[in-house]
C-alpha cells in the first residue's frame, strides 16, 4: 500500500483542524524519497504545528515511522499560507548563533 502515509496523514491532520474541507495533501517520490506537502486553512496552522513545534515534530516522527514499514524515507512540508507572517522573535534569541561552554556558563551564573 504506497499512499499508506498520505492516508494516516490526511486522517490525522482533518482530526486536527476547524477546517478539514481545507486540507491539501501533495504526494511526489524521487530518488531522495517521498515528500508530503501539506496545505492547510490559515486559521488552523496553529493546530497543526503547535506549542514550540511538538504537533507538527510528532507528525513528521509517525510519518517516518510509517516510511520504515514501507522501506521509504519520508518527509513532511507544512506549506505556509500565503501573506502570512511570522511572529518576531524574542529579544536575545538568535538560534544561529552559538556560544562557548565557558559563555553558556557565564549566563547561567548571572541567573
């Protein structure tokens, strides 16, 4: 059963949303493995990514884990509506930057 993965996500993700007439589930293989693209209504991305990304992290586990049994790698693309914008970052974070131990140290002694 190829579309395995493509019918657990579509029930998962129209379990989730206020939407699920919304739902878009894109299927493509190449030679890099699957790739699922999922669109979904703009009121209900919040749903499916949810706190700190956990929502969306455990779709992309099960996914995969689907992939194994069916000897495919796969991946989920959560396409973001269009016109959005994403909220700004907190002051001081910065994610691409790296800090030594000895500096990761030092901030935590301040606290």
């Amino acid at each position: 059963m190829q579309d395995a993965d493509k019918i657990f996500l579509e029930y998962v993700v129209k379990a989730l949303v206020d939407n699920p007439n919304d739902v878009k589930i894109d299927r493509t293989v190449d030679e890099m493995g699957v790739l699922i693209s999922l669109t979904v209504n703009p009121a209900d991305m919040g749903k499916i990514i949810g706190r700190m990304g956990n929502t969306a992290k455990a779709i992309r586990t099960l996914l995969r884990v689907i992939g194994m049994k069916n000897n495919a790698r796969v991946n989920l693309k959560i396409n973001e509506p269009e016109g959005s914008e994403r909220p700004a970052r907190p002051e001081g974070f910065a994610p691409s930057s790296t800090k030594t131990v000895d500096q990761a140290m030092e901030d935590l002694k301040g606290i």
